[in-house]
C-alpha cells in the first residue's frame, strides 16, 4: 500500500518538475541557490557532499566554483560511492544516466564531511524525503558512520509537502531547502 502510495507522489511530482519550462526551472534553481547560500549551515561547511542536477532537479552547480570543498556520488552496486571533484574534473555518464566524478577520483571519508544536500523527489514537513526508489540515500544515511552528518533535502517549493507516505527504512533529514 504505501509502495503503491510513494510511486504516486513520484508520478505526480516528477510530471510537474519535468513539465518546468527551461526559464522557470532556471529561475526556482536560482532562488532555491541563493536561499541556500543565505544558510550559516551551508556558509559554515567547508566540505559539502551535493549532487549534479537529473531529471530536472534543482540546478546547485552555479554553487560549485565557490569556497567549498565538493563531493559527488558515483552509484557502485546498490551503495553511493563519494569523490572530491572542482569545476573542470572529468565527469562520466555513470548507472542510471546521472552524471559522476571519475572512478578514480579522490574518495571522500565521512569525517571529512561537514553537510550533505540530498535530492529528492519531494520532502515534507518532517524532514522525511521521498527519492527514485533505490534507497541509495536511506542506506548511506543508515550507516553509523555518516549518521552525525547535518543532511539538508533540496526541492522545489511544489514538492515540498505536509506528509509523505513512511516506511520503517526511511531516514528523516534535518533540514530542507527550497525555493
């Protein structure tokens, strides 16, 4: 029932965010960036774990030639693999069509990690985030070595919602940043 529930959510938020026009889009990405950079969570942090904008998600990369240090996700199996990468650094077409840093780029540790922005399909008031289905967040943010880590969810204003349906697996974010 609540698999049922979530792959709702997902059919009707995903249509909206895709069926943004390119100005518009640009426009919330660029709200949603300037809120998030009036944030002293993320002003503070020297070392963000982000992500490279898929299926029309927030757009951060105006954000990545700042003063921060960036990690990006390479999907290795059923796990999130974290790499440092800077304006200029190969990026491959990885699993799943979303962009990466190189396999061989340098590997971030979680102590190193001062935040982590996590997209998302939606996110509600709770902080609880609804993704793609893979569960490749919940299961990072399972682990004990990143469970002290400040997470911050990023969506659009529209996908930002009272109540998502939950499961037991699911992690609850503590924060979230929109438009």
């Amino acid at each position: 029932m609540k698999q049922e529930e979530k792959q709702r959510w997902r059919r009707k938020l995903l249509g909206k965010r895709l069926s943004l026009m390119e100005e518009e889009w640009r426009e919330k990405s660029d709200r949603l960036k300037d809120n998030l950079h009036n944030l002293s969570l993320f002003t503070e942090a020297k070392t963000i774990l982000a992500y490279f904008s898929f299926r029309q998600e927030p757009d951060l990369s105006p954000l990545f030639t700042d003063n921060h240090r960036w990690g990006f996700p390479r999907c290795v199996g059923k796990t999130l693999s974290w790499h440092f990468w800077q304006v200029g650094d190969k990026i491959q077409t990885g699993a799943y069509g979303i962009r990466e840093p190189h396999p061989d780029a340098l590997l971030v540790t979680p102590t190193e990690v001062d935040l982590i922005l996590v997209p998302g399909v939606a996110c509600d008031y709770k902080g609880y985030r609804l993704g793609y289905g893979g569960g490749f967040y919940d299961r990072m943010l399972s682990a004990p070595e990143w469970q002290n880590i400040p997470t911050m969810g990023i969506v659009f204003d529209f996908a930002y919602v009272p109540q998502l349906p939950v499961d037991e697996w699911d992690k609850q974010l503590d924060s979230v940043c929109t438009n």
